[in-house]
C-alpha cells in the first residue's frame, strides 16, 4: 500500500547505505539493489562484476570490519585458508572466477551443516570443520556474460553489478570535481564519510536505548542507573541530530556545486558504452572501466581552459569525445570506424533528448512486415521494398514532414526520378522544395528507400 514503494527502503537503512558509499559502492538504485542481494541473501552470492566494483567494495569493506582472505580457484592452497574463514568466522573472497565452479566448496554452497553434540558443523572433504554462523563467502568474476550451469544458478545467489549508465556518471563526477576542484571534492568525500559515521552512530544508540528497555527489571522509575543512561543518550542522540542538520544543509549546498559538472561526467559515461557495445561485434573489442579512466583523465587534463564556466564544461566534453573516438578508433577495423561513428553519435543525441527514436528504427529496420504493400507499385525504378519503406515513411508519426510523400512522388514522377538517377544524390537538391523541410538525418530516411 506504500506510494511510492521502494524495496530498498524495506531491506536496508539510510544509514548502511551512507555507509556503503563511503566504502566505494556506488550510490545508484541498482548497485544498492546489488548491495542488498549481496549481503541479505540467503545463498552466498556469485557477482558479475566486469569493471571491477564489488571486489573494491566488498574488500575495503570486510577488511574494515575484520579479517578478509582473498584467493583464487588457481591456487592451490585455498581450502585450507577455507577451512580456518569457516572455523573462525571470517569473510572469504574467491576472485576472477570464471565459468567453473570448484566442486570442493559445494557443502558450503549448499549449507550442508550438522549438529555434533553443542556445535554445528560441516564436512569439507575428508574433514569436518566447525561452523562459524558469522562466516562468509563471495565470489566475483570479470566476465560480463558467464554461463553458469542450473546447477551453479541454485547453489548461489547471481547478483550483475554491470555498471550502468546512471551509476557510471555518478563516479565520473567524482573524478571530474576531483580534477577541477580537488578541495570540493576532498570536503564532500569527508562530509559523507562524517554522514555515514554519524548515522551510525544514531542506529546503535537506539539499538543500545532499546536493549537496556528491554532487560530492565521492576519500575524504571527506580532504576536510578537507566534513568541516567535514558538521559546520556537523549543527549547524545540531541547533538548528533543537531550535527546531522548541519552537515545535511553543507551537503545540499556542496551538490549543488558539485552537479554543475553532471554534464560533462554523463558524457565520460555515454562514451564507454558506447565502446563498451562494440563487443557484440567481436570479443576482441572488449574494453575495460580502469583503461577508459585513463583516456577520461587524460581529455581532462587536455581541455582547453576557460574563464567563463560553461565554456569550459564545453570544452571538457568535446576533448573527452574526440579522445575517446580516436584511442578508441586506434583498435578498430576501418570497416567498423563508421558503424561506431553512428552509435557513438545516435547515443550522445539520445542522452541530450534530440534524438527521435521513431526515426531511428526507420532508417535502422525499414518496413519489416511480412504483408505485401497496402498501395500497388506504379514505377519500375523503385524497388518493392522501397515502395513499402516510401509507404511506412508517409505515415511514420503524427505531423511528420514526409506525411503524404508517396503521393507527392506519385504526382511528380519525373523530378524523383531526376533525383534517384544522380550519382550522389545525397549531395544534390531535394525535388519539391523538401531539402528546406527535413533535416540532414531525415533525408537519410529518404535515401534508404
């Protein structure tokens, strides 16, 4: 019945999410959504994680709050290392896993525990070890789409921490401030990390306030020792609240400061998609975030300085496009220069909101129904295909400047045909008047037909 309702806020707490940031997840809806898969499922979680951000999370922190081992499969002394995290309690991390999963840690998959007398325990092989309930195990992999067995998919929890586009510019924009305000960023990354302490601080003083209710024995009117201890933290809780106010208000306005520069951090982040797509043409255009961060500073570092702010912004995000294309292009097949042209393109329009998506899968698919055309073809000289494509494009969207361009070509056949029978047409006037109507893309439109 909650409007809205938001799952994060049933499953996790400002104050743990404030303190996630602060150890290096970002702050977007879906890496706390992956945060919160990680640390409250009940299978020990798998993490699709090919730019790296779990492992960095989830190290600083079980390292912050206790021992951390971090092996591999590879590695050939891993289970007993294993064996002592169970024993003891310990955070356990299997890095770069790839496709197979080691058979030896299915009883700690699986949770195959059993009583022995007081104590639970599990089997590992030909040894039984006893289980530590505060034990736990990650495992993460860089490979973006791994193919894991049914069998692996019910033994953990998959949790895909892809960055996104949002989450992307989010820590880009750190890295922007960082490289132009290094003061301001310094103050904010200290103002959360103050937050988050803070936050804490608060939770445990309620949880400690509620304890001592709970096991207080007789009237607490005559317990003389909670009383003063109600007392000591009212106003410990007073003077965090007062300095969680005053910190909110310094937050607001450093954001404020510090989203000026969203625009040029969405740029960073529309460019590595933009390479990152050309893998589904072949794996070996595969590009990773830490390479990228290196062409970004770089384009930063080589944007033309200017007084005036917005020029400045300007400036930062073309150099960060033209040093992405050209590093980018440095590795491609001149045959797919062109194609990521286009994408590269299409993706920055559509994040600026110029970009018409109708028109886009015209000129991308055409007509791609199976039905033959609803008008019959009256010239030679076009196609069929190009008929039915002329007939879509006359009716692709309300108050398009090509309604009704079937018939101004059926009526004016000899001027189309004039056009269509130019060597370059694209270069050539439009007949009728429609090279002032469309624009450069929508005359494209017209051309594949």
């Amino acid at each position: 019945l909650t409007d809205p309702f938001v799952i994060s806020d049933m499953l996790t707490t400002e104050a743990t999410i404030q303190l996630w940031g602060s150890q290096g997840l970002p702050s977007d809806a879906s890496s706390v959504q992956s945060g919160i898969l990680t640390t409250r499922a009940s299978r020990f979680p798998l993490c699709i994680d090919p730019q790296q951000q779990a492992v960095r999370w989830i190290k600083k922190k079980e390292t912050s709050q206790g021992q951390l081992t971090v092996k591999r499969f590879t590695d050939g002394d891993f289970m007993k290392h294993l064996e002592l995290a169970v024993q003891f309690g310990n955070a356990f991390l299997f890095e770069n896993v790839d496709t197979f999963i080691d058979p030896m840690i299915d009883p700690i998959l699986e949770k195959n525990t059993f009583m022995q007398g007081p104590q639970r325990m599990i089997k590992l092989g030909d040894k039984v070890v006893e289980w530590d309930a505060e034990f736990r195990l990650y495992m993460t992999t860089k490979l973006a789409n791994p193919h894991y067995s049914p069998e692996v998919m019910g033994k953990t929890m998959i949790v895909n921490y892809s960055v996104t586009v949002e989450g992307l510019a989010e820590q880009l924009l750190g890295v922007v401030v960082s490289h132009e305000s290094p003061q301001l960023n310094d103050q904010f990354v200290e103002l959360v990390n103050n937050m988050a302490i803070m936050i804490n601080e608060g939770v445990a003083l309620e949880d400690t306030l509620l304890h001592e209710l709970a096991n207080s024995q007789g009237n607490i009117l005559d317990n003389d020792d909670l009383i003063k201890t109600l007392a000591e933290t009212k106003d410990k809780a007073t003077e965090i609240t007062t300095r969680l106010e005053e910190a909110s208000f310094t937050k607001e306005k450093l954001v404020v400061t510090r989203n000026s520069y969203t625009p040029v951090a969405t740029r960073g982040s529309v460019m590595f998609f933009a390479i990152a797509r050309l893998s589904n043409i072949t794996n070996m255009y595969e590009t990773s975030l830490n390479s990228f961060l290196v062409v970004f500073n770089r384009a930063l570092d080589k944007a033309p300085r200017d007084v005036i702010f917005d020029n400045r912004l300007r400036n930062m995000a073309e150099e960060i496009t033209k040093q992405a294309y050209d590093n980018t292009c440095m590795g491609l097949f001149e045959a797919h220069k062109l194609m990521f042209a286009f994408q590269m393109t299409c993706m920055i329009l559509d994040n600026k909101g110029t970009m018409n998506n109708t028109e886009l899968n015209f000129f991308l698919k055409g007509d791609t129904s199976l039905d033959e055309a609803a008008l019959p073809n009256p010239f030679k000289w076009i196609l069929a295909q190009g008929w039915k494509d002329i007939l879509k494009l006359s009716k692709l969207y309300e108050d398009s400047p090509f309604e009704g361009i079937h018939s101004v070509i059926t009526s004016n056949p000899d001027e189309w045909k004039a056009w269509y029978d130019l060597e370059t047409p694209e270069t050539g006037e439009l007949p009728m008047g429609y090279s002032d109507k469309i624009s450069t893309f929508q005359t494209l439109l017209l051309m594949r037909c």
